[in-house]
C-alpha cells in the first residue's frame, strides 16, 4: 500500500540524524571529558587547599624565621634597656598584681598586647618549672604535681621588625597539672577556651614524653584552628642524658612543621644577697623562647588581620630557636 505522506526514512533525514547522533555523542565526550578534567583540577585544588589549611591554621603550621616579625636582639640595645626596666628594677624582676602593669615613662610608650598560652605536657616533663623560669620566680627543685589550674603572667617588650614599634607583650600562661587534667574533663575546654596558643612540652630526658608528642599535639589541638602551637623542649640543661636526638627532632620537624624551642629550667645566678634570683640573667635564659612566642603570636595575630599571606616554609637548621 502506497501513502502520500512523506516517507519517515529519506537519505536526507538520515543523513541529519546521523550527524546529529554524531554531534551528540562528540558532545556527551566532551562534556564528559570536561567534566572529568573539572573534577580533576578541583581535586588537586581542594587537595592544595587542605595542605594550606592544614599548614596554615590546622595541626600543621606556618614555620617562621627567627628574627623575621621582631628584632631579637633588640633587649640588648640601648634602647631595649630602656623597656627593660620596666620589668627589671635593679636586677630584680618585677612582679605584678592583678590590676597592675608595667609602667613606662611617656617618651617611650608602648601598646600591650595580651595572649593566653595554654601549656600542655605529660606529667614531671617540666611544665611548672618553665613558667616559674619565664616568669622569674624560684624554680621547684622536687616535681609537687600541680593541683587545678595555675595562672601566671610575665611581660616581655619586643621591637616589630616592620615597623619598628614597640610592644609590650603580655603572657598568660595556663599550667595544669596532667593529672587533674585527666581526672576533670571541664579542665581542657576551659584552658583551651580563647587561647592564642598552645605549648607542647616534652623532656629531653623521657623519651616516653616525646613519643607522646603526636598524640598530644591530636588530643589537645583538635579544633584550634588559627592557634600558636609551638613545641618545647625541656631539662636541655640535661643534655648529656639526653634521651632524644638532634636526628629525632629534625625528623619531628619535617613532619609536623612546628616551631621548636628549648628550655633549661634551672634557677640562675643570685644576686649579692645570696637569695634574690638575678632577673637580668634570667631573662637571659629565657629570651628566645619569649622572643619565640612574641614573634609567632604576632604574625598570626597579622594572618587573621590578612595583613600577611602564610608564610610556609621548610624548617632550616639556623631556623631553630636556640
Ligand atoms: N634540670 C632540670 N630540671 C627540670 C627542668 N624542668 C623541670 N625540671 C624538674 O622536673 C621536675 C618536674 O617539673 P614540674 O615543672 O613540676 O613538672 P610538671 O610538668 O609541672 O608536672 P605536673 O604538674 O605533675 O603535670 C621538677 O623536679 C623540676 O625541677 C629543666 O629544664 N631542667
Ligand atoms: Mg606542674
């Protein structure tokens, strides 16, 4: 039977489908393929950004130069005396009471910035012992476990590198004896609660506490993103015992690309009176690991600002806080 309609199949029609079949499947590989390649390039982006993140304000962070934020040496200077007294009085240091401050003549103001600084470490590694150092107070001879949490604030003025202004930085620092720690879940919140940063202590004559180093920085960092974290390095006074090696820190710091600093927390020379700590000497001790965490609390405190880009770097022997 013959039909007027026009036949569906023509050479023509077929020709058309054909190209257009064509032109779909070249389309569906393209889109495929530009998806693929889409997903690709966003994974690579998503994997750089999780390094950065990480580095940057995760559990990994950005590794400073010493020296590059302030100028370290600058206690040293004619000027940096200047400061100094006001937290040195005739080699003694000055203690301070909850409402007082260090007090400067006009000529030579400085801004204080405040910071709280939890610090964190096994028990007996040395926790006590450093803040007493930092802080210029006697430092405990026999380990007495600290009950509950114990608040100590110490000053220390610093000179900004870029531009050149002077600040007075002033640290809180948060010691909590492991054991109430452990015993109080409340305790870590409220030590972590708006700290700028956290110190991980291991000693250099347990191995054990250094071991412990990954585990801690996981427990005690979790979710303390754009925190300071800054591992120390107690008793190096004790560096013939020395249960960890230079090796062994090297490798530490290539893979987890945190700050390292070192302490010796032993009481320094006396004054004539036999009793009284010299506080010049001490803080001599103790400069670069208060210069350490002045310098790193002050560039995060930028990267938060957005006023510098992080700076990731690979730790370099010279870089380390001696
Ligand atoms: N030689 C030397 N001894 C240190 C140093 N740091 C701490 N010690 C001694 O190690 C012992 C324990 O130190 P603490 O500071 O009390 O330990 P902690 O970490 O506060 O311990 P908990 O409060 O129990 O968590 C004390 O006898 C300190 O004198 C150091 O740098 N050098
Ligand atoms: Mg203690």
């Amino acid at each position: 039977m013959k039909s007027d309609a026009p036949p569906i199949w023509t050479w023509k029609s077929r020709l058309r489908d054909a190209v257009l079949i064509l032109a779909l499947y070249l389309g569906e590989v393209g889109f495929c393929l530009s998806y693929k390649l889409y997903t690709a390039r966003d994974c690579l982006n998503l994997g750089r950004l999780c390094v950065a993140e990480r580095r940057g304000s995760g559990v990994m962070a950005a590794f400073l130069m010493p020296g590059s934020v302030i100028i370290t040496d600058w206690h040293r200077s004619s000027e940096g005396k200047e400061f100094l007294s006001s937290i040195v009085r005739k080699n003694k240091r000055k203690f301070f009471g909850l409402i007082e401050r260090p007090v400067l003549p006009p000529q030579v103001a400085a801004d204080t910035a405040c910071y709280k600084i939890f610090v964190s470490g096994k028990s007996s590694v040395g926790k006590t012992a450093m803040v007493a150092k930092l802080a210029g107070l006697e430092v405990p001879v026999v380990h007495h476990e600290t009950t509950g949490i114990q608040t100590t604030t110490v000053y220390w003025p610093v000179k900004l590198r870029d531009t050149e202004r002077a600040v007075i930085f002033k640290l809180q620092f948060w010691d909590c004896g492991e054991a109430t720690l452990k015993k109080f879940d409340h305790i870590l919140p409220a030590c972590k609660e708006k700290a700028d940063a956290i110190l991980f202590l291991f000693s250099f004559t347990d191995r054990s506490s250094f071991d412990d180093l990954p585990n801690q920085i996981s427990r005690v960092a979790e979710e303390s993103e754009h925190i300071v974290k800054i591992v120390i390095g107690t008793k190096f006074d004790q560096y013939m015992h020395a249960d960890v090696t230079e090796r062994d820190l090297a490798e530490f710091q290539r893979t987890w690309r945190l700050p390292l600093l070192r302490m010796k927390s032993v009481n320094g020379p006396r004054l004539s009176d036999g009793q009284t700590l010299d506080g010049r000497a001490g803080l001599a001790d103790v400069s670069h690991v208060l210069n350490g965490l002045a310098e790193h609390l002050w560039h995060q405190d930028q990267l938060m600002a957005g006023l510098v880009v992080p700076a990731i770097q690979a730790p370099k022997e010279d870089s380390l806080y001696l």
